[in-house]
C-alpha cells in the first residue's frame, strides 16, 4: 500500500499474503507499505520511534566518483538509516545553491533518476532521515560526469539510446549491444575497435560514420543466414583503418559511390561470411579483400552492381556471387593461392558464378609455348565414333602461373573429318584450363595439337596422342539389353555369361552384375556408364576382368562374403568410385583395382572384424590421383600393405587400420578438403580376427 506523504490507515485486522498481523504500526520498514504514513492496526496508534532517525550513509555512486557515463546512471541509493520512516533528497549541481525544499521524499532507500544527468558536471546530493521524533542529515555527496558521446565496455543500450544524436567517441573497445537496433550516430573509433555484436541474428542497421583510426569489426550470426543482420547504410561514408568479418551477413547499403567498408579488409571465420552489396561502389576503391581462414565459408555478392577494389584474395569454395550483370574490377587477385592473370573470369572460371564478371585489368600475360601442356586420357580409346577421350589445355605463361581469358582451338595431325573434335569448354578458365574431347572411327594414332589464337596463333609444344583401336571385340550389354531374369531386369546381368571369350563387354546403359554371377573374368568398357559389382548380401565375388572407359563404378559388399576386385590386368577407368559396405579386398598384381574420385560409405560386415570396409590384398591399389571422401562407418585396412593416394576428406567418424610395421599410408596434402565437424579419422592398433 503507498501511503503517500505521511498518510494513514486505520484497520481493525490486517492479513499480508495470508499472514494476519498483530496489533501495531506499519511503516515502510514493513515491506508492505509505500510512502512516510503508516497502517494502524487495531487502534495501536502512530509509530513509536525510541530516537530520531540515524545518518545515511553508503551512497551509490561512491562519493567524489567521477566519469560516470549519464546513460548508466538511473537511480541514487543508499544505506537504511535505523527508526527512518522516510527521506528527503537533496539533489543540485555543484555550480549551483543546494534547494531549498527536498527534490523528493521516499519512503525505499533510493531515489529513481526521473531524467538523465547532463554530461560533464559535477554533482551534489543529500540524504535526510525522518521520523516523528526528527530528521538527521546524511553528509553532502558529490559525483561527476563523463561526456555522454564517450563509450567502452559492452553496451546495454542502443548507441543512440546511449548519446543521442552526437558522435560517440570509444575510450576504450566496444562491443554493441546484441538486441535488434538502428543507429544514426556517428562513431569515432578513436584508435579502439568497434565490434558489431548481433546476437546470432538480431537485425543491426547503422546510417551513422564510424571513422578511424580504428577498427570495425562485425560478428553476425554463424551460418549467416539471416538477410540481412546488419546493414550498413546512409549518406556519410565509413571510414574505419581496417574491418574484420568473423561471421555473418553484411549488407552495404550506402548512398552509391559512398563507402560503406574502407581499409584492408580481412575474413576470418570458421562458419560463413557475405558481404552483399545493395548499391553501387560500396568499398573503397583502394581495399583488399584477404580470406585468411583455412575453413569456413566466404562469398562476395554483387547482386547485380559494379565495385572496384585494389586486391581480392580468396579460398577453395570461396566465390564471387556476380547476380545478372555484376562486375567487380579488382587489381591484383590471387585464388587458391594462385596469382591471376590480367583477364575477364566468369562462370567457368570456377570462383565466379551468376552472368557477370570479375576482372582484373592490364596488359594479358601471353602464354609461353613451352611450360604450357596438352593431355590425353585415356590415351587409348575404341575406334567405334562414340567413345571419347579428353584433351586438356593448361595454358601457363613463362613463370608457370595460369593464364585465363585466352581462347584455344585444337587440331588433329589426320585428314579433315577423320576424328571429331568436340568445341572447347570456353576461354582459359582461372586454372588456364580448356578442356576438349575427340573421337573417331577410324583406328589409328592422331597427334593433337592446341593453338592459343589469342596470343597470335601460338602453338604449344607439347602435344597429346590417342590410340583409337578397332572395335570389333565388343559385345554391348546392359540389364536392358541382357537381363538374367526377362521379368526383373533389375535383377541384373551375368557378365561372362552374356560376354564370349576374347571380346569386351561395352554397357550401352546401367549395368548390374547378377547376384549368383559371381563375378566377372571380362573385360569392361564403362562407354559413359555406369556399372554396378553387386556381392547379393554375401556371395562370394570375384571381379577380375579389366575395367576401362569413363563412368561410374559401383561396388555393393556385405554379408559373408568378400568381394574382390582383383586379375592380371590393372582398372584403367575415369569417373568416379563408390563403395558400400565391406569387406572389398583389393589384389591386382599389376596396374590399379580402383581409380577416379573415390566415396568409401557403410560399415565392414560383421564376420570380418577388422579387414575394414577397404581391405588391401597388394600394394598401389588406388590411383595416385584419386581423392577419398570416407564417410560414417568406413574403414580402410592397409593389411601390411602400402600405397599413395590423392587427398583425404571426412564427412562421418570413419577407421584407418596400419597393420605392422611395414604398411604406409601416403595421403595427398588434405588440409583444403572437407573434414565435417566434430568427426574423426581413428588409427587403431589392429588385430586380424580373420583372414580370408
């Protein structure tokens, strides 16, 4: 109940949260009353104080404290005076006469401030304890104030509920507050930083100038996928030394032409970075852009405008996200910590995607003839006018770095109309890369030659040779074609069955071994396919025959059986590699059992712990050039055995078994692939329960 100034209730029974009182006189000391009155229980009377009230004291703020921001000051308080019914507050600026009459009486130990203090003063207050025996003055306190625009520390405010509308100067770093907010203030980083702190995606909007020296730095939400969380917007540019992104969504949104970002701008995250431009030439021209972070995600979205930036540096899987149109000019760029050529990158580039473009300008660096290279795979191919091979250009200039932008033609040493050349994949890409593919149906052994037109019809040195073999020893076959069960076609094929001895089986479609075919002795051409080694759940599997062509090999393990994929004649096939579940023993004795880009899935069967879901049965099984993505419950068993691999990458917690002394694992440099979070590669000690 609030009394009021010296109010009175009389009751004949009073009951608080279902306690009655006794006979009495309730004051605010009670807990329940407001004001300087009291409640008078049953005729008891006014309160009995035995002495005049004691002096205040402990005061909050501290007397003589001084640079106090206005912003963080609410309310006075101090100690409870004993047998004081209430208190007068005295509060006045130094520069002036205290007032003559209380600027409030309470009957709590503080005083709510009903405005903000000014900044820069220096203040006087007084405490006076009442009672109907007296009043007892505390001493005269004093604090000071700081100027309002200056900040530090993490704030629990707005900016602008903290200085209004003039510049904020920090006198120390600042961490903004993580509740959604829009700022009109301008900053003065005053050589600390600036940290824009969203709270995992709480929208931030800021049409103030934060100006150096100092640095911004701006922590969104780690996946960054709110659009936007912060805005960076206007009509006064941003001018900080430097910016640090360590997560989430930036758009820039200044007036076009006004920088929104300016200084060396670095990317640091672990989770995913954009900067998303809303308007034209939103960073100053003369800032770089460095990615620094082995992981994590950065793109630059266009979104259809034009910006200029001095330098541009950027990761594996980093992009420039153009939109339709956009085009960002920068000086200097280096991907995948490779320096790039004067030139125009788009789409095919690799690192640019939408309809616009990067470019870097100045003079073209030409192509030399002689570190430039031209290749063939496979070297050998049918001569049926179906089957291709590849030719790969990879323009380089005279210090070996790519050369991009250049437009490439390619020439068979044969008659006219003798073999197909298909149309190049576009201009040098950002790896100098032009990619072609030939046939023919004439056997032979043309000689291919590359000419860069760009640079004046320069013929590079080097040339590429294909074998096209007559093709009269293929039997075509597919599950259509050959089905084993007439009325499951899915079912499958038997291989050495369909196939007579002495000719190739070429897949004209999917192809699927039969689960009681055992395997195959045949040998396979892929022809763009994709075949499929299926053990039916435990069967005993033997693929032996030589496996060639581009497609995708699928090997479908388990159960009580191995499957194995061994013979005389070594894999030669391009594509890519799946293997599921296990054990699949690896034993060629000469050339490669496996090739291409290689996903190891599932888990090894049960009644062969320990041979792993990849099991070596000989050395160099895989190709030197194939990249592993090994995935939950995969395992690989070196058996004792060694061999040399292209790279490593993790998507589930997955074994690599060494056994002995003598095996030897010899990965490529992995530290650029996909290792998903919190997953491991675990190398046990191995014990061979079985050994099939």
């Amino acid at each position: 109940m609030d009394t009021g100034a010296d109010g009175v209730l009389k009751v004949t029974t009073l009951t608080v949260n279902g306690v009655s009182q006794s006979k009495g006189a309730y004051t605010a000391s009670s807990g329940f009353v407001l004001g300087s009155g009291y409640i008078d229980v049953d005729n008891f009377g006014p309160p009995v104080f035995l002495n005049p009230p004691g002096v205040p004291a402990s005061p909050t703020p501290a007397d003589a404290a001084n640079a106090i921001h206005p912003a963080s000051l609410a309310k006075l308080t101090w100690a409870a005076a004993t047998e004081a019914a209430s208190y007068d507050v005295y509060l006045w600026l130094a520069s002036a006469t205290k007032p003559v009459t209380p600027t409030a009486n309470v009957s709590l130990t503080e005083y709510a401030l009903p405005a903000q203090v000014l900044p820069l003063e220096t203040y006087q207050w007084q405490v006076v304890a009442k009672n109907i025996l007296g009043s007892t003055a505390g001493p005269e306190w004093t604090f000071s104030t700081m100027d309002r625009r200056d900040i530090s520390g993490t704030l629990t405010q707005s900016l602008d509920a903290i200085i209004g509308t003039g510049p904020a100067r920090l006198i120390a770093d600042v961490t903004t507050h993580w509740a959604s907010e829009t700022s009109v203030s301008n900053v003065n980083l005053n050589s600390f930083q600036l940290t824009v702190e969203t709270g995992g995606g709480n929208g931030h909007t800021y049409h103030g100038a934060i100006t150096g020296p100092g640095t911004l730095r701006i922590q969104g939400r780690g996946d960054a996928s709110w659009d936007p969380e912060i805005v960076l917007g206007g009509t006064l540019a941003n001018r900080p030394d430097g910016v640090i992104l360590t997560s989430g969504h930036v758009a820039l949104s200044k007036t076009a032409g006004v920088d929104a970002l300016a200084g060396p701008i670095t990317v640091n995250t672990d989770g995913t970075v954009r900067i998303h431009l809303s308007k034209n030439d939103q960073i100053n021209d003369a800032s770089t852009i460095t990615s620094t972070a082995s992981s994590g995600f950065f793109h630059l979205e266009m979104n259809g405008f034009r910006e200029t930036i001095s330098g541009l540096t950027i990761k594996p899987g980093h992009t420039v996200a153009t939109g339709t149109g956009g085009v960002l000019t920068v000086t200097d760029l280096t991907v995948n910590d490779v320096p790039m050529s004067p030139g125009t990158y788009t789409s095919s580039s690799g690192f640019v995607t939408g309809t616009g473009s990067v470019i870097v300008p100045g003079a073209t660096t030409p192509a030399a003839a002689g570190t430039s290279t031209v290749a063939a795979s496979p070297t050998s191919q049918r001569a049926d006018g179906v089957s291709t091979a590849t030719i790969t250009v990879t323009l380089l200039n005279a210090t070996s770095n790519p050369v991009a932008g250049k437009n490439v033609t390619l020439a068979s040493s044969r008659a006219a109309g003798t073999d197909t050349i298909s149309a190049a994949s576009g201009s040098s890409n950002a790896y100098g890369v032009v990619i072609f593919t030939v046939k023919s149906s004439t056997p032979g052994t043309p000689v291919f030659t590359a000419t860069d037109v760009t640079d004046s019809n320069l013929a590079i040195t080097q040339t590429a040779t294909v074998t096209f073999t007559a093709a009269t020893n293929v039997m075509d076959i597919s599950n259509t074609l050959n089905p084993w069960e007439p009325a499951n076609p899915a079912a499958g094929i038997k291989i050495d069955v369909v196939v007579v001895p002495g000719k190739t089986a070429r897949l004209v479609g999917l192809t699927q071994t039969h689960w009681t075919s055992g395997g195959f002795s045949r040998a396979v051409d892929l022809n763009d396919n994709t075949l499929i080694i299926d053990s039916g759940g435990g069967n005993a599997c033997t693929a032996s025959g030589a496996i060639s062509g581009n497609g995708l090999v699928r090997v479908n393990a388990g159960g009580i059986g191995i499957l194995h994929l061994n013979g005389s004649v070594g894999n030669t096939y391009t594509g890519t590699t799946e293997i599921n579940n296990g054990p699949v023993k690896l034993g060629k004795t000469t050339g490669n059992a496996l090739n291409g880009t290689i996903t190891v899935n599932g888990v090894m069967s049960n009644n062969f712990p320990g041979t792993g879901t990849l099991w070596w049965g000989a050395n160099n099984q895989i190709n030197d050039a194939s990249n592993l993505t090994l995935s939950a419950g995969a395992s690989l068993n070196f058996a004792g055995y060694s061999d040399t691999l292209g790279t490593c990458a993790l998507t589930g917690d997955a074994n690599l078994y060494l056994t002995g002394s003598t095996s030897i694992a010899h990965f490529a440099d992995s530290s650029a692939t996909t290792w998903t979070a919190a997953k491991q590669l675990v190398i046990p000690r191995l014990k061979v329960v079985n050994t099939p």
